[in-house]
C-alpha cells in the first residue's frame, strides 16, 4: 500500500501504515507524552487525518563555460587533482575575484527562460564557514539581491492506473543566484587524513531556489527533468547529474491540511533523478511514521544513501551555522541593460543585454514538444520521450525527411524498436550503429511495399551489427523480397489449401479464425516474403470458389 | 647623491653621473648600516643587482625605459612579490614566497625600478606605531638626526639614547623610515586608515594616498578591502607624482579600479592662487591634538590667506563618529579576509592533527599576533545575524554621511580640504607602547581614516619641526580623482614651508666612507 501511495500525487497521503498509532509501546508513550504537552502533532489525530507532503528544491546547476566564475581557470570534469587551479581560486592572498560575462549571460538566459525578472543589479555577498574545500573561508553567492527573481517552470508527469494521462503543472521559481563551486574533499579515514582538490573550486554555480509547490518524489523528479531539458538546451549548463553539474537538494516536511507546514529537513546528496524521486518519498514516509508515532521532526540537514535507499542525518552538518553574510567588497553591483537602459557609448561587446539574450533564446522543450505533436501528429507522450533521450528528436525528424513513411508510422519504429533496442544495450543515440539513413532506408523498402514488416525487423535485426550492409543488401543476400509475381503466391496458396482439409472445411463452416493460420502456413511457405494482406485477399478467394 | 630626490637621481642616471649599479650598491650599503632601524624585513641584494645591471645595459645602449628606470625602491612587505618573501610581518606567513607580484609592484619593474626589498609593519598592516609586527618595532630615522639630539631634552647617559627613540608611526613604518633614511628614494605603502600618511607625517615625508580605485590593489595583502589604497612615499611632491603616474591606472585584475584611462601629468608650477578656495574644517581640531600641530595648522593657513588664497572654515559634521564606523567596517573585513589563513594552502601549518578544526584554531593561534585575532573575533561579532543591522549595516549608513559630508564641502566650492595628519609628533616607543594597540590606533587614525571611508585623496606634506625637533606634517584632502590639484596645491605648499632635511649622521658617515672607498679603489 506504501507503494501504492507514494506513486499518487494527488497532494494527500494516508497513514504509512496502519500499525501507526497502536504501534510498540515505547512510542505509544511517546506519542501521549507530546499531545500531553501540547504537541503540534497528536497521536488521536493523526490515526484518520490525511497528511499533506511539502516539497521545495534548491537546485545547484554548474555553469557550462570554459573558465571559473571569477578567474580564468578553465572548467573541466575529471581533469588530474589540482591542475585547474589558479591564485585566485587557491585563494592566495592578495588575489581579486574578476567576474566571468559568460556566466552572467547563462544565467540571464536561464532565469529568462524560466520566465523571472532579471534584476538589472544585483549583488555579490560573502558566505562564511571554514572547510577544507573553501579555501577562501567564504563563498562568494548572491544573498541579498540575485540576478534572478520570481519565475515559474511548467513541467508534466504521468499519473492515472496505466501512467498514461500526462498532467502539467507548475512550480514558483523563488530566484537563480550566481555563486562559486567549492572544491572536493576525498576523506580516507584509514589513514585519517583528508586529500583535497580544487579543480571545482570557484566554478560559476547558478543555484535554482523552487518554492514548495511540490508533493511527491515524483512531481520533484518531473520538475528537475523539466530544468535540465531546459538547460541543455539554452546549453546554459551541461546539466549531467552523474558528473555533478545538476545537484539538487531538497526540502520536505509534512503536516495536516489546514495547519500550518510540517518542521522541514534538507536532503543532500542526491545524485540521480530517479534517487531524488526514492530520496524524496523515503522522507515524506519517515517524517509521517516518525510524527504517528509520536516523535518530532528534527529540523536537520540528511543525506541520501542510495545503496540503503533511505536517508540519514549528516554528522557534520549539525548544530545551526551562523554565515555571517557581508557585502563582497572587491565586486561592483552587477549591472546588466536591456535595450532602453543601454548606454550609447558602451562597447557592446563588454555588457551584457538581457533583450539581446532573449531575442535569441532558442526554442524550450515545451514548445519543441507542441511542435512535435502539431507537424507530426504524434501523440504528447511521445513527443516527452522524444526530446528526454538526447538526440531521439534529431534522428526521429532525420528518418522522418528521408523517407515516405508517414511520421506517425516512424515514430513507432523509433520508440519500439530503436529505443528499446539502444535501452537494452545502454546505448546513447549517438552511438546506436544504425544510423537514421539506413533507418529510412529500410522503412522506404517497407512502405514501397518491397517487403513484409517481419522481413523488415530481420533485416533492422541485421543491420544492428553494423557490418557496414544496406538494407537492400541484407534483403538481397537473405531474399527476403516480397514475392512480386502474383501467379507464384497464388500457386503457394493452392498448394497450402490442398494441403489442409481439415482446416478448410472449419472455414468454410463459417469458422473464419482459421484462416490466420492457414496465412501464417503461406507466410512459413514463403518465408516471410509474401504480403499477408495479399495472401489474405488469394486465401479467401480461393475458399469462395 | 643619495639625499637627491628621485628626479634628481633620474637626472644623473641618465646624464652618467651615476651608474644604476653604483647607486643600487650605496644604497645596500646604507641599508645595512642603519639596520637597527629595522626598517627593512627582507633586504634582495642579489636581485636587486641584477635589476640594476639590467638597468645599466639599457642605459649604455641609451633606451632606459623611463624616469623610473635604474632607481632603487622599496615595497612594504603587504605586497606580493615573486620570488622574495611576503610575510606581513606575522607568524601566519613567514617564509611565504608568493608566486605572483602585485599589479603595483610589476608596474614599477616594468619601468625598470629596482625593489631593494620588503619594508616592516604592523602585522597585516593592523597598527599605527609599526611596532606591533613580529619582526619587532621600526626606529624612526629622526631619533638619530642632529635636529633631535639637540632638541630634545639631553639625558646624560647612553642609556638614555636607547629609550629615547621614537616611533614612525604606522603601519607602513619601514617604508617611511627606508625613504627618510636615504636607503631608497621612493617606497610603497599601503594606506586604509591613514597608514601611509601617519608615518609620513613622523618621518618628514610626502605620503600620498590616492584615490580608491585609481591604483590596483591586485597583489596587495587586504586589511579592508574598500578602504585599503596602496600608498606613495617620497622625499618631495615632485617625485610622489612620479610614482603616481607609474602606477595608476585600470587593472584587469582588479575590478574596483577605474576603467578611464589616467594620463601622467606633470606638475605645473602655481603662482597664483587667488582662485583657490581652501577649507578648513572645524571638527579637526580633535580632542588631543597638541598646540603646537594647531599652531602649524594655522599658521598654514595664513600663509594660504596671505598669498591670496580664499581660506573658510567648513564643517564636516559627522567625522565624529567616523572613529567608531571605520574600527565596525574594518573589524568585519579583517575577520572576513583573514579567514583564508587555515594553514591548509599555505603559511603557517600548526603540528596539532587531532581533528582539521583543532588544527585550524591552533594556526591561527599561533599564526596571528593578539591584534589581529582580537579584531577577527570582534569582527565576527558584528557580522553574527542578530548583530549585523545594529552594526555593519548601520556602520554603511554612517560611512555614506561621512562620504556626503565631504561631497557637500567640495560642492560648495571648496577645491581642497587643510587639515592636520597627526595629533602630535612622534612620540618615544616607551611612551607609545604604555597603550594598547586598539586604542592608540583610535586616537592616531582620527584625522586621517575619513579620507579612506570616503575615498578620497589625501596628502601629507611636512611643514615644520616640533620643539623636540621632530616632523610635522599637514594633510591635503581634495576631489575624487583630482590626484593633480592636489599634488599641485601640495607641492605650492611644500615650496613655501621649506622642510629641512634630516641631517642624519649615519648617512654622512656613510656618503663619506663611500667616496673614501671609491678614492681607494681608484687608486689600486
């Protein structure tokens, strides 16, 4: 049942599980003791009222630029420890942060296509904490005024028995901040010493705050799916999670509806989308079975174990921080224009212009998708698996230019055999070994009528090994050509019909079933190269005379 | 020749009266018979030769690269220099070499000067005696002139000598002291409170603070990040001047610094002064400050009236709580910048390993002297949540009245502001260290720290000798960015005081052994 509900996001949750309240002693006292001192959570309460999960993300995307947001190091995943590493990023003392344009544009460009404000000045504040991976003792971020404000992202998810019903919703943007990249810390607690390596330290960061609009790991999961698309897209972030350029955390607390939100506590660590929607539930879960049975809801910083699937408070992060925020005082106010605010005498090439930036945003998935599903005539769900996998669309409009087929007949060669092809094989789109022209190319054989669908699934199954073959080849060499002579296949079907008596008598006593067999026969007989329609049509004939 | 003036030197360089090694050599002699100034914390005499000899080719092949070209300078040790140590004079960075050179300090290698070494300080810059760094306390060049000795009181015993000494003020102390002594005849300080005017004024030199934002202060060690300027010091107005046009300028490093790009100038000679307006303002005359500065000051500003000059008294109503402001800003700034002492990249590491936290308290205990660690802790302070509004931010609002009070003066039409930098003449370093370094810092940044928070320019010009026979100087105060009035106001100024020099003995001794040596060698 846990299941069951984890998966509805209708925005109310039942009881985890129906032990709750009569649970083990030791917490059937606890539970008095609260509503005793006048808890916010009773136990009596808490048995029949629904719970209401609130879930709110800050989302850390790195941004995609050749160098660190304030110094020329360049930007690279996995390049040898401390090889990307200039003074400033050492923080060697002396050293200026000097603010990379490229980073400004891309978050400009973010926060436009997550329909916020751009602030025309923002500004830059200190974050202090001590940490290995800090050198500085500060981080350099946007506390006060950040470049972005008040946005929103549309994003959709499946619901219904069969997941087949596409819901949209959408979550408030609360602001886009640009910041630094820590460094990395390598703990090896044999030897009790703590390796680091700067090479991510001071990476321009845009960190995506979403209000707690959300209610299930699901509608999280859909809506930092939905970001990432959009952020590949706009190429603002390269966004893969696995190598840390998408890092989300979030925020979950619970309560009952009418009542003000649940005590909340932060997620870290979430490195998958697929574990942030597990991360997300697994909370909601423990925070309702903690509360029914009594207990409170720390307000405590967690971290995701994905081999354990369930979440732990962090040691580390314990005890309130006090950052003492202060004004950056080596970064003037970053000034970006628009059109109307932009100085004539200024080097164009040198500000950054937020209407110059939206001019050329390129179309988001949203609208790739209603583009999609207008000109092709798919359906919306299709269009959703089209543009997650990367290059799907691409192939799929390749195929779709090369070939007579219509495009609602190629999109099922690309979802269900394509698709699930590379899936079996953890191939990306890119490296599948057959290309769209030899996609389009066996599907013209097919939609010319050269040959059978089943003809053409051997001949996609040949083509699978890259050996370099056309179709047209493959059809050749395994004559897998649709019998063309008329006379032939009618010759086949007399010879099958003579051969079964039987089989011929039931149709003709009205059982029209068999027929299908007697077809499967020609299309044994011919292997494979004989159009059942065809066949169908010369079958029926022949019993009719 | 090493009493000359910059260009003066600039001039017998050139001409071949004195070759670039020669003068780099005198002076590396000189340094080491004043060392018990201790002006001097690193002293890069192979280097410095070979920048000379450099200096020496291109003068013999006739393309020196400039006024600046062959001339020996020092660089306080708050500036990064590659390949010399950087030590601030603290625990936390000694024997630290930094990789890079300070924009500044390229600028003046570029134009061929010759860094003769790092000067003394108090640690990070935090003082106004120089006397509260770990390389020990600077002498101030004048406790062993003749003016002195036979000014102040004799006391009979050679005891007394010792004890008599005085301070050079601070923080840029060794600056002063290497300037005012003839071992070089420019040097950098760094000025955020008045740390390069205050010694100035005690060590009888020009110290110039420009402009926040006109010279890059990529490379030097921050105290307060919006208030730190790096600082000029020099024998006269003229060669501040010099060094000014060496050094200003937009530095892509440093974004703080302006983008317009600054033409050096050369000083034009005034006679006229009727159309200057001169303000004095009324809130200088501080508590503390001795009769015979106020008598200084007014005399100057007679001198002003007299030659035609308007001179008004103007108010600049909130210089008394500029004090308070400027420790709130600077506290939080030092315990913001100081925080990337953590032993991990570099400087000091202490030995305690039981945990990276215990390890960070214990470099940083032992790193920082009890100045520094008293204002990072009290920085913090300010910068707690609860705290920030009653503190910093209302120390920001304070901080804009005063930039406004300075704003609505010079809008009146005052063009320069004549105050005194010092509320007394240096005093003896038993007297100075009876009080502690927080409350001397108080009262010896009090005419001097506005300038910082409002970011102005300011100058100190000496004017005359105490009865004790020690500097005293008097501060100019002008426009944003109007380096150049102010200079030439100043250096009208300078012309009708008529300084004295120091006549210090060791110098002559020294000038003295030297020619005797060259007689020698010539000779052999």
């Amino acid at each position: 049942m846990a299941a069951a509900v984890a998966r509805g996001c209708g925005g109310l949750w039942r009881r985890a599980r129906q032990c709750g309240a009569g649970g083990p002693a030791p917490h059937g006292q606890r539970a008095v003791a609260s509503s005793a001192t006048g808890g916010a959570v009773s136990a009596g309460k808490s048995g029949l009222a629904p719970w209401v999960p609130v879930v709110g993300l800050e989302i850390h995307a790195q941004i995609s630029s050749n160098s660190k947001l304030f110094s020329g190091s360049q930007v690279q995943f996995a390049a040898p420890p401390n090889s990307l590493v200039s003074f400033f990023d050492a923080s060697l003392p002396g050293t200026l942060p000097v603010l990379n344009r490229r980073c400004v544009e891309a978050a400009v460009m973010t926060g436009l296509a997550l329909n916020c404000s751009i602030n025309k000045k923002s500004l830059f504040d200190r974050k202090h904490y001590f940490y290995a991976d800090l050198p500085a003792g500060y981080q350099i971020t946007q506390q006060r005024v950040p470049i972005a404000v008040n946005g929103s992202l549309s994003y959709s998810l499946c619901t219904g028995n069969k997941m087949s019903q596409m819901v949209t919703k959408t979550v408030r943007i609360k602001q886009i901040q640009l910041e630094q990249d820590s460094g990395k810390s390598l703990h090896d607690d044999t030897r009790s010493q703590t390796l680091v390596d700067l090479n991510r330290a001071g990476v321009g960061l845009m960190e995506v705050v979403m209000e707690p609009d959300m209610c299930c790991g699901e509608e999280a999961a859909a809506a930092v799916r939905e970001l990432q698309l959009i952020l590949q897209t706009l190429g603002s972030s390269q966004a893969v999670m696995a190598e840390g350029q998408l890092r989300v955390d979030a925020n979950v607390s619970v309560h009952h509806p009418g009542e003000p939100y649940g005590v909340r506590t932060e997620v870290k660590n979430i490195n998958s989308i697929r574990f942030l929607a597990k991360a997300v539930d697994y909370e909601i879960q423990r925070q309702i079975e903690e509360l029914e049975n009594g207990g409170t809801i720390l307000n405590e910083t967690r971290a995701f174990d994905s081999k354990l699937g369930c979440t732990v408070p962090m040691r580390d992060k314990e005890g309130k921080q006090d950052y003492r925020f202060m004004p950056e005082p080596n970064l003037p106010p970053l000034i970006v224009y628009d059109a109307k605010s932009l100085p004539a005498n200024m080097n164009h090439q040198q500000v950054v212009n937020i209407d110059w930036i939206h001019e050329r945003l390129p179309d988001l998935p949203s609208v790739k998708r209603e583009k999609l599903v207008e000109q092709y005539g798919i359906l919306p769900e299709h269009s959703f698996t089209l543009l997650n996998e990367e290059g799907l669309t691409e192939f799929y409009e390749n195929v779709v230019k090369q070939t007579q087929m219509k495009p609602k007949k190629v999109i099922g060669w690309i979802l269900n055999d394509l698709l699930s092809y590379l899936k079996q094989h953890s191939l990306t789109v890119k490296e599948s070994p057959v290309s769209s022209f030899l996609l389009a190319d066996l599907l013209n054989l097919l939609e010319k009528k050269d040959i059978s669908s089943t003809a053409a699934k051997q001949v996609l199954a040949e083509l699978w090994k890259g050996e370099g073959k056309t179709p047209l080849e493959i059809v050749k060499e395994k004559k897998l050509e649709l019998i063309q002579d008329q006379k032939e296949l009618e010759q086949i079907c007399q010879a099958v019909i003579d051969g079964q008596e039987n089989e011929v008598m039931a149709i003709k006593a009205g059982n029209q079933k068999v027929l299908n067999k007697l077809i499967g026969l020609v299309q044994r007989e011919t292997q494979g190269r004989s159009n059942p329609v065809l066949v169908k049509q010369l079958l029926e004939k022949k019993l009719s005379e | 020749m090493l009493r000359a003036s910059l260009r003066e030197v600039s001039a017998a360089l050139k001409e071949g009266r004195v070759s670039p090694t020669e003068l780099c050599r005198r002076c590396l002699s000189l340094i080491k018979s004043t060392k018990f100034l201790n002006a001097y914390i690193t002293v890069a005499e192979e280097a410095a030769l070979k920048q000379a000899e450099e200096s020496e080719k291109r003068y013999s092949r006739g393309q020196p690269l400039g006024v600046l070209d062959g001339i020996p300078i020092a660089v306080k040790d708050n500036f990064n220099t590659a390949g010399i140590e950087t030590t601030c004079a603290s625990n936390m960075l000694k024997g630290y070499v930094s990789p890079y050179n300070a924009t500044v300090v390229q600028k003046l290698m570029d134009q061929g000067a010759v860094l003769l070494g790092k000067t003394n300080l108090d640690e990070f810059a935090m003082g106004s005696g120089s006397t509260d760094g770990v390389f020990g306390p600077v002498r101030n060049p004048w406790s062993y002139s003749r003016q002195y000795k036979e000014k102040s009181v004799p006391k009979s015993d050679s005891e007394d000598e010792e004890s008599n000494w005085v301070i050079t003020g601070g923080s840029s102390g060794g600056s002063a002291a290497a300037v005012s002594s003839f071992t070089c005849f420019a040097a950098l300080g760094s000025d955020t409170g008045g740390s390069t005017r205050n010694p100035a004024a005690h060590c009888g030199l020009v110290g110039l603070k420009p402009t926040y934002g006109l010279i890059s202060r990529h490379g030097l060690i921050p105290l307060v990040n919006s208030m730190d300027v790096p600082g000029i010091l020099t024998r006269c107005v003229d060669d501040a001047a010099v060094v000014l046009g060496s050094l200003a300028g937009h530095d892509l490093k440093d974004s703080t610094t302006i983008q317009d790009s600054f033409k050096p100038f050369e000083l034009p000679n005034l006679t006229d002064i009727s159309k200057l307006s001169i303000g004095i303002p009324k809130e200088y005359h501080a508590p503390g400050l001795s009769s015979e500065i106020l008598a200084v000051w007014s005399k100057a500003a007679d001198l002003f009236k007299s030659a035609g000059a308007k001179v008004i008294e103007v108010s600049l109503p909130h210089t008394r709580y500029s004090i308070v402001c400027y420790h709130v800003l600077c506290a939080a700034e030092v315990a913001s910048n100081m925080a990337r002492f953590d032993g991990l990249e570099y400087g000091h590491r202490s030995d305690m390993n039981k945990s990276t936290e215990s390890m960070y308290a214990a470099t940083r205990r032992e790193g920082f002297n009890d100045v520094v660690r008293g204002r990072i802790l009290s920085g913090n302070y300010f910068l707690l949540k609860q705290n920030y509004e009653n503190y910093f931010i209302k120390a920001q609002k304070v901080r804009r009245l005063i930039a406004n009070d300075f704003v609505k003066v010079f809008r009146s039409g005052v063009d320069i502001l004549l105050t005194p930098t010092t509320l007394s003449d240096a005093v003896p370093y038993m007297e100075f260290i009876k009080e502690d370094n927080r409350t001397r810092s108080a009262q010896d940044d009090i005419l001097t720290q506005a300038a910082n928070m409002a970011g102005l320019p300011a100058i100190n010009v000496p004017t005359a000798l105490s009865e004790r026979g020690l500097p005293v100087g008097l501060q100019f105060i002008g426009r944003s960015f109007q380096e150049k009035q102010l200079l030439t106001v100043a250096r009208w100024f300078e012309k009708q005081v008529k300084f004295p020099m120091i006549q210090l003995e060791v110098v002559k001794r020294h000038d003295h052994d030297v020619v005797q040596h060259q007689k020698s060698a010539s000779f052999s």
